[in-house]
C-alpha cells in the first residue's frame, strides 16, 4: 500500500474488517520529524493493523523500521541511528474515554466520522524514538576542564577584587546627603 493511499482511512471500517497496511514511505514524507534528522534519505518501513482487544477496545498495532539520519551532538557527524518501533494504540473518538483502555496502552484519537491518518501515528512514533541528544556509537566522551571565573580574576589581579571599585564607591557621600 503506497503513502499516498493511506493518507486517511476510517478506522472504524478498518477496525471491523481487520485491515492490515504494510509499506515503505520515505523519511522526506514526515515534516514534522524532518526537523529533528540530519537529512532526509532513507525510508520507514511500517506494518499497521486495526482490530479489537480481547476486552473489545478498537486498537491499531504499529510496527516501524527506520534508519534515522541524526547528527551526533558530541562530534556534529551525522550517523545513522537504527530505529525499530512496536506499540499498540486504543482507538478513542473522544479524549474522556482514555480512563477506560487497559494499562500500558497508549491512546490514539480518531477524528471526526472516523478520520484516522495511519502515518502520523507512525510518523509520532518515531518522533518519540529519536534522543533528546543524539550520540554518534563509539564516538569519545569530551573531557573539559572548567575554570572558576573568580579564580581566574584573581589569578590576573592578585590582591583585587571584581567589585572593590563598588566599594569605594559606597564611601562617598552622594548630592543628595
């Protein structure tokens, strides 16, 4: 099933029919998650499928493979970051019924007459799955040695201090004394 076929579907037919989408989409088909990548080569590989709990709730399971292009916050070199998603969704037509899925299970809020677009769901996914500060693997930890700024002042100018000039000031009597 191609990107642009699954741009909106009614989940609530595909929940009762059990539907099952599988495809590739390119990474440049996310906007939203292309601000956080290198660039945006590769693809996601993904397997979407609707249906019912044990208990009855209206779920998707999403699975997505990626190879995310990051940039290494330590080295700036871009790399590659292996990505493999698995979560199971409860399909909610309004926010107060979030109290009533099983634990552990995350909600995914279907709009209107059952508008649901499947690769936003991926596309959040994999938003969650890249790092806050993303680390190139084997790239060496930056030692840094901090200096004390006062110490430094000191160190420049012994026997002075930053503010000395504040305090004579305070010595003097002001026009309005």
């Amino acid at each position: 099933m191609s990107a642009t076929s699954l741009s909106v579907v009614d989940a609530w037919r595909m929940v009762s029919s059990r539907r099952v989408f599988t495809g590739r989409v390119p990474l440049s088909a996310f906007a939203r998650l292309a601000g956080l990548l290198a660039d945006a080569e590769g693809e996601c590989r993904y397997e979407i499928e609707f249906g019912r709990d044990p208990s009855g709730q209206a779920t998707v399971d999403l699975v997505a493979e990626a190879e995310l292009p990051l940039a290494c916050q330590r080295t700036l070199e871009r790399f590659l970051l292996p990505v493999s998603v698995r979560q199971r969704l409860g399909l909610l037509a309004d926010e107060s019924e979030e109290g009533a899925l099983p634990p552990g299970m995350e909600p995914a809020l279907v709009g209107p007459e059952g508008a649901l677009h499947p690769l936003d769901l991926v596309e959040d996914e994999l938003i969650l799955a890249v790092p806050a500060f993303p680390v190139k693997p084997g790239s060496t930890e930056v030692e840094a040695v901090w200096n004390d700024p006062a110490a430094a002042v000191e160190d420049e100018h012994p026997g002075t201090h930053p503010f000395a000039a504040l305090a004579a000031l305070k010595g003097r009597k002001t026009l309005g004394d």
